[in-house]
C-alpha cells in the first residue's frame, strides 16, 4: 500500500520536484489536498525552525505524518544572506540584522517578486570580487509523532547576469560547482538529480526506506 505524507507546501514546482524524487511507493498529498487553507506562519530565524513550524502546524491539526522544508540561498559576502530570508522581508532583527538594510529588500514569495530580489541581490554584489554561495535546504520529517531533520546544500556561484528561463527564484544566476550553466539553464531534469532540494529528499527517502 502507498505511504501517504503530506508535504506541507502548495508550491506546484516543489510538489512536482519532490514526488519525482520520491517515486511511486510514496502518496504525496499538499496543503490544498488535506483542505488546508492557512498560510502557516514562516517566523522563525531559520531554515530549520521555519521547516519545524510549518510541519508542527500539519501534525497538531490534522495528526497526518508530514514534512515541510525551507530553502535559503546563502552568499558567503553578504554573511549568508539572503539566507532564511530569501523570500520575504527580515524586519528589524534576525541574525543579519546588520545588513537589515540589504535583506528588507529581499521580499515576496514566489514568482512576482522573484525579479525583483535577483536584481537586489546582483546590485547588493556590484564590484563584489567572491560570488560563492550556496542554496540550503532543511526538511522536518514528523513521522509517529517524532521530528527528524535532513540537509541538502548545493555550492556554486553568483554570476552576474541572469541566463536562462527554466525553474524559479535565484535560478537564472546561480551556477552550481562543477558546471558552467546556471540552474534555469540546465532545465528542471538536471536541476531535479543534484539540486539541494534533491539531496535533502535524497536523505528522507533513504530515512523513509530503511
Ligand atoms: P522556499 O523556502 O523553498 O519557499 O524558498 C524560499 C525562497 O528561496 C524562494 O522564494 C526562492 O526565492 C528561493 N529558492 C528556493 N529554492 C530555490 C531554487 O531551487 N532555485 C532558486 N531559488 C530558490
């Protein structure tokens, strides 16, 4: 019989990305499938706490074994921003609250301002000589009751002009290591096998087979 989890997202691209992953053994059933309307609130200070929250939040309603994750691109000459706040605006704290001024920009979630927080980004690295950065993944698996973490992180770099048109966010100018296309470049197949997103469900498949 097929396992059902819910993955706490509504986000098409993430659901299509992940149930590939997967495979056939696993039902993956989204927010909207579950009846679940909310927009679970992402405050915490990071990726890990984020992804917490949110699978909390499906546990404690509906008592269903769930995962969410969270994904922040962290550049190391901006201190690791935009980091947990690379959709939305950081206010007036948080571990970057230093470089608030930066990271308020950094808002809005996907799509619509997807332009807009590349621009800033490459703006905010005008002149800026290192353009390591990598994408960060934390998955919260609540399965029985019990939480368990997994990480995928992808290292490449930011490049100065956007180039190509597949996938979303940061993807037209970020080029993983190891190769010379950004990920919108390479397409959604090739993103899809090494991406930080795969490699993080990479660990909650191998967690959920053993
Ligand atoms: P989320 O936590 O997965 O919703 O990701 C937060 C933000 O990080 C998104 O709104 C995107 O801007 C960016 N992001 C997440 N994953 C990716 C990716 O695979 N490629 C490019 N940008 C991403």
């Amino acid at each position: 019989m097929k396992k059902k989890l819910v993955f706490a997202t509504n986000n098409a691209h993430k659901l299509d990305e992940i149930s590939s992953i997967l495979g056939e053994k696993v039902e993956l059933l989204s927010l909207k499938d579950i009846h679940c309307h909310v927009d679970i609130p992402e405050t915490a200070d990071t990726l890990e706490g984020n992804a917490m929250l949110k699978a909390e939040y499906i546990y404690k309603n509906y008592g269903l074994d769930c995962f969410a994750d969270d994904t922040g691109l962290e550049v190391e000459a901006l201190n690791g921003a935009p980091g947990v706040y690379s959709a939305r605006s950081a206010g007036g704290g948080g571990p970057y609250a230093a470089a608030d001024f930066v990271m308020s920009i950094y808002a809005g979630g996907e799509g619509h301002n997807a332009e807009a927080n590349m621009q800033k980004l490459l703006q905010n690295m005008q002149g800026v000589q290192n353009r390591k950065a990598q994408f960060r993944t934390a998955i919260c698996l609540i399965l029985d009751g019990k939480k368990h973490l997994f990480e995928g992180i992808v290292k490449g770099e930011i490049i100065k002009e956007k180039r190509g048109s597949s996938g979303f966010g940061y993807d037209p100018i970020f080029v993983p290591e190891g190769y010379t296309k950004t990920f919108a470049e390479l397409g959604n197949e090739t993103k899809n096998k090494i991406s930080h997103r795969a490699l993080a469900v990479e660990k909650l498949c191998r967690f959920l087979k053993a």
